[in-house]
C-alpha cells in the first residue's frame, strides 16, 4: 500500500435490539467488534452510548470517520430520519448533523437494508450482479434493491421496505411480512403456542432447536418458512432479478435456505419466474460492512 498506512472507519449497525459496531479497514476487514443494547425510545441516551463509543475507538486510532446503518425512512443525503423504524428514538431525527456537533468527524448514514444489498454488491455474493434483491430477516423485514447497478431509493426514501407488504388478508384483518415472516413473528407464535409470557425473553435459536423433536414446533416453523416463500415470489414476479439473498442471523440456521426454496418449488406458478434463491455472503457483520462502503462511496474517499 505504497507505505501508507490503511485507512479506518468507525462503523455502526443499529438494530431494534442491539448496536453493533466495530473498526473496520478499507478492504472490509474487522479490526474489532462488540454490541450494546439499543435506547430505542430515549434519543439522549442513544447519542450518549454512540458518542462514548466513538470517543472510545478515536482514542486510539486514527480514523476517517463514521459510517451507521439504520432502520427506517432515511434521506442518505441529508441523514433525516423521517421514520426510525423500531428506534422511535430517531423519528424526524437527523443523526448526521447530531453527531458531526458531537465528535467533529464526517459521519453517513443509510438505511439498514440497503447497506446489506451494498455489502452484497461490493464483496460479496451479487458482485457479479447489476440487479439483485436482499432480504433480511431479523426483528422485522428489511430489503434493499439494485436495478441496473444502483441502489433503488424511491422518491421518498422508502425503496425496499419490503416488510410492508400484505401477505394475507381476510375480511377483518391483514398481515404484512413484517408481522409473519420475521424472527420476532416466529418467536411471538412460538410464545403463543407453548402460553410462554410475552414479556419472557426467547430467542430465535430455541425454537429451531425444539422443531426438532416436536411436530407442533415444526409446523409452526414451516408456516413461517412459507410467508417467506410468499414474499420471495411477490419480488421476483415485480422486479426479476437475477438473485434473492437471503440475510440475517437466522440464516445460520441449518437447512433453512433449502427449506425456502422448496416452498417456493411447491408454489404453482414459481417454475415460470424461478430465480435463483441463495443466502448472503455477510451474516450478522453486513450492515457494518455495507455502511462503511456507503460511507467511502459518498465522502469519496
């Protein structure tokens, strides 16, 4: 590298439930990682906890700035957040003016969704591809959409927020993706099943784990598995990419992105639009990753 030293970047990801973040080289490498939980409804909070982490990593590195993913509605220009999704905290909020204040580094900020689909794009499993569709699954559904090589925004900022749409609907009520098909979904029909409190913390993992022995489990995990299939086969019929990634930790999963493509092969009319299906080259690291290059995309670096 002609003897210059890398560059660095402070990088976030922030969740309904936790902010991950880490330091990060150029190429992607993680030189570090760790979490926090999210102040989701108290924004004082959340700049005080992102702010400390920042001043933590400037304290011993040199870095070039900060790049953050987000849930929600987000002009990537000006860093509003006219909607900050689960991080009520961030409603009509502009965190990139808010931090610049604080820390006096360059700060950009992207929607969750698209900052996978970035990661995919630059160095990971649609490198190759011009038009392609991320969907992660996590506390709800997130998307991100290249067309022709770029990032689909929408006029308002809300390309890709595939979460919203209706995927059952019956004469007093509907359902969205976000409300059947997310980790927390399965987790919430899991807790109703087994008359676990709401309020009782379950993870992801122990429903798959009891699936195994417990036919009940199993079906429920297999209805879930289907409004997936269901919310592949609307964004394959509307866009045709030439791939679906599949993120978010519950990808780890064994068998699970099988088990979707089988659905979708049961579902009459796939064979005429079948593309194929495959799982994200990132996992639980995408949105840092994929921040970071929104980050050296936009400040030209």
């Amino acid at each position: 590298m002609d003897g210059k030293e890398a560059k660095k970047y402070i990088s976030f990801d922030v969740g309904g439930t936790k902010v991950k973040h880490g330091l990060l080289l150029e190429d992607g490498t993680i030189l570090s990682k760790d979490s926090y939980d999210t102040h989701c409804t108290n924004l004082d909070l959340f700049l005080k906890e992102m702010t400390e982490t920042i001043n933590m990593y400037t304290q011993n590195h040199q870095v070039s700035g900060v790049a953050i993913s987000l849930p929600g509605f987000i002009n990537p220009h000006t860093g509003y957040s006219e909607s900050g999704g689960a991080v009520t905290a961030l409603d009509h909020q502009n965190l990139k003016k808010l931090l610049e204040k604080r820390t006096s580094l360059p700060i950009e900020v992207e929607n969750d969704g698209n900052c996978v689909a970035l990661a995919e794009k630059v160095s990971g499993n649609a490198k190759n591809c011009t038009d392609f569709i991320c969907m992660t699954i996590g506390t709800g559904i997130g998307g991100g959409i290249f067309v022709n090589g770029s990032l689909l925004h929408g006029h308002s900022f809300r390309g890709g927020e595939i979460g919203f749409m209706i995927t059952r609907a019956g004469n007093y009520d509907m359902d969205i993706l976000h409300s059947n098909a997310s980790t927390n979904a399965l987790i919430k029909a899991y807790k109703k099943l087994k008359g676990i409190s709401e309020h009782q913390n379950i993870e992801g993992e122990t429903v798959f784990l009891e699936s195994r022995k417990n036919s009940s489990v199993r079906k429920l995990v297999d209805e879930w598995v289907q409004h997936i299939s269901y919310g592949i086969f609307n964004l394959a019929a509307t866009l045709n990419p030439q791939k679906i990634l599949i993120g978010g930790g519950v990808i780890a999963q064994q068998g699970l992105i099988s088990k979707i493509n089988h659905k979708l092969d049961q579902l009459p009319w796939w064979k005429r639009i079948k593309i194929p299906v495959e799982r994200c080259k990132y996992q639980n690291d995408a949105g840092m990753i994929g921040a970071m290059y929104n980050f050296i995309k936009k400040q030209g670096s």
